[in-house]
C-alpha cells in the first residue's frame, strides 16, 4: 500500500517534534485489553428512567431503511410497544424483520410517496439508509413536524450539515443521531477526566480506526447488471447521480467507501470515535484541515487508507489543539508513558495534554486510562460532572412523547450537526490533497476556491430539499 506524503516531510516532522508527539505510520497492532484501575470513588446516581410502556403506545414511528442498521432500529424501540404504521426500503428482500414485528404497516420503497401518503400518520421517524439520503429523509420529516432519530454521520455533505443545525431550531422536533456510544459511560468518563484537569491542558487528541472494511481506492465498474425485481434502483440513487446498476458494488453494504453514496472511513466512525473529543473539548469552527498522507485518491471512491489533522483555535479559557485521524490501519506513535509490554488497541483515541495522557481503547470511549498505569492507581476514577443516560434510543423517545423536552436527546441535531460539519470537512481535504483554511462562519474554503465545491452537491431532479 502506497502512501503519499501530502505535506514537506521536513516540515512535518519539524512541527511533530516540535509538539512532542510525532505521528508515525505503521502497520496496525494488536488489540490490548485494559487493565484493572484503583479503587474508584462511587458511582454517579443512577440515570432517569423511560416511564412504563404505556405511555409509548400511542406513539407512531415509521422506519426508513429496515435493514443492517435499520433492523437494529425496529428491535430496539418495538420493545416499548411503539405503532409503526408504515416502513420504507428500497428493497423488498430487506424488510422481514419489518414485517413481522408490525405485519399491519404499509410499506414503500420511496420515501418520498411514504412522507406524501402518511404523514398524517406518523409522528416520528427512525432513518438507517445509505449517507447519501440522510438530509433528504431527515429534511423532509422536519419540515413535517415529525421528530426524527437519523443515523451517523447525520448528512452526506458539510452544507447538510449546515441546514440541519438551523432546522433543529426552526422546528423544534427532538432529535438524536445514531452515534449510540454518546450515552454510554465511557465519553463521560472521558468528559470527566478532561474536564477534572488530570492531563492539564489538551494540545493533541489522535483516532485511529481499523476501517475501511469495504472496497475503496478502486474505479467505477464498466457494464452493469439486470436491477433485481425486488430494488427500486431509481429510488436508491435517489439525489445521486445516475448510474447503471452493478451487483454487489453499491448495493447493500459497498456504498460506504463511494464519493456519491457515503463518506468513507471518517464519515463511518469519526461521529462515534472523536465524540468525546467534540462534548469534552467544544472546538467550534476549526481553524483549517489538512491531510498529511493517504493512498492515491480518485474521483469515484476514498482512499484506502489516509492521516487528516484538523486544527482548532483558543476558544474561552481552552487553549487551541491539534486533532488527528488515521484510518485504513495507520496508527500513531506509542505515546510517551505507555509501559513497553502494553501495545496500542485496533482502534481508539489518545489525548496528550500539557499534564498527562489519557488512552482510550476501543470505538466508543471503551475503558479510558490515564498512562502511566501508575497515574491511574493513583487519580481513580474523576469524579462525576455529568448526568447518565437512560440509553441512547430511550433519551429520543422519552423526548418524542414528552417525557423530556425536545432538546433532552444529547446527541440531538443542534450537537450533531457541528460534529458532522467538521468531520466532513476532512473528506473534502482529502479529495482536494492539500491544506484548506476553513471560515465556519461564512461556509467557505477561503484559500482554495475549487474545494467550495464539495461543501455542497447537485442533487437529482426531484430531491433537491432545504430548509424552507
């Protein structure tokens, strides 16, 4: 696998030596597990909890998308006795599970005609599809009324992104995105080490991820293949331009690593993995995003495997930081602290700060430790600065029925949508192989016009949807 260093290599590894943490591109270690810490301080008080199920019987959800991620949708909120009068696929071999749980719900395969039929009907809708119909479905049930739980990364592009942060305002629905680790209790442990000062100040945080685990790097398929009876293969494409149908090259699972059907790696992970990174440290706008190395880079897929640094600015008492992420097996250098017999696990996060270090291995915010393990025996556990979570699919629907208000959802869209915004804007990076200085304000590249571009996207006639 080749690598192409997109910086001077001088300057790059002056500016790592100069921060003390220089990056290193190397094959993919082993998983380690994490050692027992000292004995913590007591548990926080225990989260609020769902009231009992009738109270979201008279709720009427309706599901976009019913298979991979989408079936987990139907299994977990069926469990609190939620009505779905109608579900939506593309394809039909994909809504078993659907229609067993809810045998009675009308079904679709656009969500468009759904949204037109039903929306009367509905009072919240759950969106597992393909990235690239994430705003469309997302846009439309909000200008509806209808409170919507979408999954990660919340859009297909940073101007998306962008819409969806003022819609959440405009129309005053609760909504959550799907990034589930968001209401476990690892990022608020994280949280609360960062924020009891146990590494000091933060001045780089590294993720790494073992994805992509879908073809990328690759060139569009010539010829194409008879559309199954059971795919509405228009309806997929959906705001994506058009092109012929290839079996098993987008369709179900491939789309991830395709420029016009999803976001790659980063898009992928990076609203699960730099999670506690956004709660804990609040960055705002960066200053730019750069990407420091990837494989060669087309015009049809991502790269196979790529280093993006994201910049961020002093913000209030938070000095500014460097972020860095590694995808496609590439890792950072073992952190200075880390005891020679403990490796670096298949994915996770390292925060360096002026004070300290805090490893966390695993996607979610698995098990952070402070390294040294003797630091850790000897700061335990922080002590707790935030409420715990009652799960991340209950936080929405207690919002949905008025349990909680709208905004309870904490990976609602007003948090989402800044998150997604700045991740995105590595991938446009990473198309653009160079350096890009970002003016949040103003949504605009400002020292290379041709990277604006990316910030948005032509839709297909018929799927042009914003905020009205």
């Amino acid at each position: 696998m080749e690598l192409i260093d997109l910086t001077t290599r001088r300057d790059f590894l002056r500016t790592a030596a100069a921060t003390g943490a220089a990056l290193s591109v190397a094959p993919l270690l082993g998983c380690v597990t994490a050692q027992s810490a000292g004995a913590p301080p007591a548990a926080p008080a225990p989260a609020p909890q769902p009231t009992s199920l009738p109270a979201y019987r008279h709720l009427r959800i309706a599901y976009i998308g019913t298979g991979g991620i989408g079936g987990q949708h139907l299994e977990e909120t069926s469990k609190y006795g939620v009505q779905c009068p109608c579900f939506c696929d593309v394809d039909t071999t994909r809504c078993e599970q659907a229609a067993k749980l809810f045998p009675d719900a009308k079904r679709y395969q656009d969500y468009r005609e759904m949204f037109d039929k039903e929306h009367k009907n509905i009072d919240a809708v759950m969106i597992g599809t393909p990235d690239h119909h994430h705003f469309p479905a997302t846009i439309i049930a909000m200008q509806l009324g209808k409170h919507v739980y979408t999954q990660k990364p919340l859009t297909h592009t940073v101007w998306e992104a962008r819409q969806l942060a003022a819609a959440v305002q405009k129309y005053k629905v609760a909504t959550q995105m799907g990034n589930q680790g968001h209401a476990a209790e690892g990022w608020r442990l994280v949280y609360e080490f960062l924020h009891s000062g146990a590494i000091g100040d933060v001045t780089e945080s590294h993720t790494w991820t073992d994805r992509p685990i879908w073809p990328q790097g690759i060139n569009r398929p010539e010829g194409e293949d008879p559309v199954p009876s059971t795919l509405n293969w228009d309806a997929w494409l959906g705001p994506a331009p058009s092109r012929p149908y290839k079996a098993k090259v987008y369709h179900a699972f491939a789309w991830r690593g395709w420029w016009d059907f999803g976001c790659g790696a980063l898009g992928d992970m990076a609203c699960h993995m730099m999670d506690g990174l956004f709660w804990a440290l609040d960055p705002g706008h960066p200053v730019s995003v750069e990407p420091l190395a990837a494989t060669a880079v087309n015009n049809e897929t991502f790269p196979k495997a790529s280093i993006v640094k994201w910049e961020f600015a002093r913000r209030g008492r938070r000095p500014g930081f460097s972020a860095y992420w590694y995808d496609g097996g590439l890792i950072p250098k073992n952190p200075a602290g880390l005891e020679p017999d403990r490796k670096l696990a298949a994915t996770g996060n390292l925060f360096i700060g002026t004070k300290g270090a805090l490893l966390v291995q695993g996607d979610y915010g698995n098990s952070p430790r402070l390294i040294p393990e003797t630091r850790m025996r000897e700061f335990g556990r922080p002590q707790p600065l935030l409420e715990r979570s009652p799960g991340h699919f209950e936080e929405w629907l207690m919002a949905c029925v008025g349990e909680k208000p709208v905004d309870y959802p904490k990976s609602n869209f007003g948090y989402a949508a800044p998150m997604t915004e700045t991740i995105l804007l590595g991938n446009i990076a990473l198309r653009c192989g160079r350096r890009l200085e970002w003016d949040g304000p103003a949504l605009t590249i400002r020292n290379f016009a041709p990277a604006n571009q990316y910030v948005t996207k032509e839709y297909r006639e018929g799927w042009r949807f914003g905020v009205s």
